[in-house]
C-alpha cells in the first residue's frame, strides 16, 4: 500500500519533525507558521521601511555570511560583538537583529540587520557605515564565512573577497573573467 504523501513530501515532513525535535530539546519554542506569513506578506516593503527609517535620523544596514553548522554561534557572536561596540567612539549605541536565513546539510546564512542613529553630519553617517560594514566583513572572514553568500561581492566586500578565496581562488577568478569578458565591460571592478 502507497502512502498518500509522495516521496518528497514525506522527506520534508519526516525533516520539518526532526527539525522541532532538535530546536526543543535546546529549548525553542514553535511558534507555528506565523513569522513565516508575515516575512512573506511584507518582505517587498522593507526598502520602504529603510528609508522611512532614514527620514527619522537613524540608518539600517544588513550583512549576512554562510558557515558550517558547528561555526554558527561562533560566527554570530563575532560579527554582534564589533557591531556592538563599533560606535562607542562617538557615544552611539547598535542595535543588532539576527536570524538563520538559508539552511543547508553543511550549514546555515547568519542574516544580520543593525540598526543606528545618523550622524548630523553626512559624511559622519558614512563614516560610521564604514566602521561598522567594514568591522562585520573582518569577523565574518576570521570566522571563515563566506563574504557574499547569495548577494554577490561588489564594491562594498571586495576588499575581504581575497581572505576567503585565497591567491589562487582570486587567480582563477580573474581567468574566468577574462575568459568570459575580455574586454571587461561586464561590471567592471566589481569583483576582482
């Protein structure tokens, strides 16, 4: 006799079980499914919620790596830790929001979003993006984690592209991109 869940189905309910067996046993609570509908529900109307933030004199950034699952808390108690205490040259305090995003047999996304006020100044408001953007980059490289994960390189985690992917990872990078775009006109200076 077949079941009535097919094959795929009962492999994500036999792992969903699994997955709460483990979280209560170190003391996670099920919620049900409700934080879920809200992300789904709202997830386009966090740009706009960004600059809402903006007009009320504070700044949002998020940086996000992924680790193996036994680098995890490690990982997510280094990159709090600089964030934290990034700004107490100036008296400010971060406020720091951290959750599993993606979730893989090897390990997870730490998908951390701070929050701080800006500066009267303009460019003391980017003075303080650039400690803090790049304090989280330095802890997520010294954690081994990947400086990109699923948003890419580009200007802003260039500089730390080269920790993570070694001088040969950079190597085959660049012979990639001039293989595939000799003449470098696809996003020039992005990533390598």
């Amino acid at each position: 006799m077949t079941s009535p869940l097919g094959d795929k189905e009962r492999m994500v309910k036999t792992a969903r079980l699994d997955a709460l067996g483990i979280c209560k046993c170190y003391g996670g609570i099920h919620v049900g499914r409700v934080f879920g509908k809200q992300w789904h529900k709202n997830r386009f109307r966090s740009p706009y919620l960004r600059n809402t933030i903006w007009g009320v004199g504070y700044t949002i950034d998020t940086v996000e790596t992924a680790v193996p699952w036994s680098d995890v808390p490690a990982t997510i108690d280094a990159i709090e830790n600089v964030l934290r205490d990034g700004l107490k040259d100036v008296g400010e305090r971060v406020f720091i929001f951290t959750h599993l995003s993606h979730f893989y047999p090897s390990g997870s996304d730490i998908y951390v979003t701070y929050l701080y006020r800006a500066a009267v100044d303009p460019g003391e408001t980017l003075r303080r993006w650039q400690v803090l953007k790049n304090a989280a980059s330095k802890a997520i490289v010294s954690c081994r984690g990947t400086i990109s994960h699923q948003h890419g390189v580009g200007i802003d985690h260039k500089p730390f592209l080269s920790t993570e992917k070694g001088t040969l990872g950079i190597s085959a990078i660049q012979t990639l991109c001039g293989m595939f775009d000799p003449k470098g006109i696809m996003n020039p200076g992005k990533l390598v």
